[in-house]
C-alpha cells in the first residue's frame, strides 16, 4: 500500500480516477447521498464505471465497485488490472480516500484471480490530493477463492 502524487501516476490511472469522479454524479443515493464512482481499468485499456445504487430496503444497496464489475461482465469483459474509486458527500469532499467496503473487497478478489494479476485498487479524495494504491491481497489479505475450492478459475470460459 502507498501513497502516492496524482500527478505521478500513468495516464490511464488518472483518467480512470477522472471519469470516475464524473460518473459519481449518477449515484443513486437518496439514503445516504454518499457518492461513490469506480471506474475498471481492463487489461486491454478499457474504462467500465459504475456508481452506487441504492435501496429502501437499505441492506440491498449495491455499491459503484460491485456496479462496475456487473456492468463489465454483462459487456463481456472481465479481466482487469485496477479498478479507480472517488468518493463525496452530500455537501462535502472527502479528506480521506474512500476504500471498497468488505463485500467489494470479496468480488474483487475473485475478479483479480479470474485476470490473474495483483488487482490495483486506486483511491483518491474527492480533489484527489490523496492518492492510495493497495493490492487487492493487501486490502483482503488470505482472502478466500476459488483456489480453496480446487478450481482453476483460468479454465473457466463460460
Ligand atoms: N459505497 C460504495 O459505493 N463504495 C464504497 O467503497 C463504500 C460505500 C456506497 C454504498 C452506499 O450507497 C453509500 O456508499 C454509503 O454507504
């Protein structure tokens, strides 16, 4: 995990961060009008973003990482290098960069082990003048996959 400069980063990675924060705009929020944007970096270079979706029935909330990935899989893609999340709030930015909740963290996991890469996860503050990149294995460290099950995820084409 490090932290880095914005303007350090690669081109992409900074585009990534960019449209993510410009799609934030689109959560749907109306619980805790937190917006969240992601945007997937995938190992051909394409953006998929997502935003948060929210629910009155609170625990059936989804959020933009999770929205990301269903978005790219019902795209056909689904192998990924990083994904990029900005955060803000109603009214306020955020001081500290916004890190995927515990179930994001699950499915993004299984993401890196379906691309077979260290999956980087890029988090900024809103005015992205704090910049985190964390390996998924150091946001979920002895995370549980596929491997557990015995099953080559490599093979898996469907
Ligand atoms: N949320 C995300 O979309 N991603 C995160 O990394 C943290 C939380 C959303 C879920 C919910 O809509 C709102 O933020 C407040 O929890």
């Amino acid at each position: 995990m490090r932290q880095v400069k914005y303007k350090q980063l690669t081109e992409l990675q900074k585009k990534a961060l960019d449209v993510a924060l410009e799609v934030l705009k689109h959560a749907y929020n109306p619980y805790s009008r937190f917006y969240v944007g992601a945007t997937l970096i995938s190992v051909d270079g394409e953006l998929i973003s997502g935003t948060n979706f929210e629910n009155a029935a609170y625990g059936s909330a989804i959020c933009a990482e999770r929205a990301a990935v269903l978005r790219a899989n019902s795209m056909g893609v689904r192998n990924f290098s990083s994904i990029a999340v900005i955060a803000r709030g109603e009214g306020f930015d955020t001081t500290e960069v916004t890190a995927p909740c515990g179930s994001c963290r699950q499915v993004l996991y299984e993401l890196a082990q379906i691309s077979d890469t260290k999956l980087e996860v890029i988090l900024a503050t809103t005015k992205k003048d704090k910049v985190v990149i964390a390996t998924i294995d150091e946001l979920l460290p002895l995370g549980f996959g596929p491997l557990d099950l015995r099953i080559d995820i490599k093979k898996y084409k469907a």
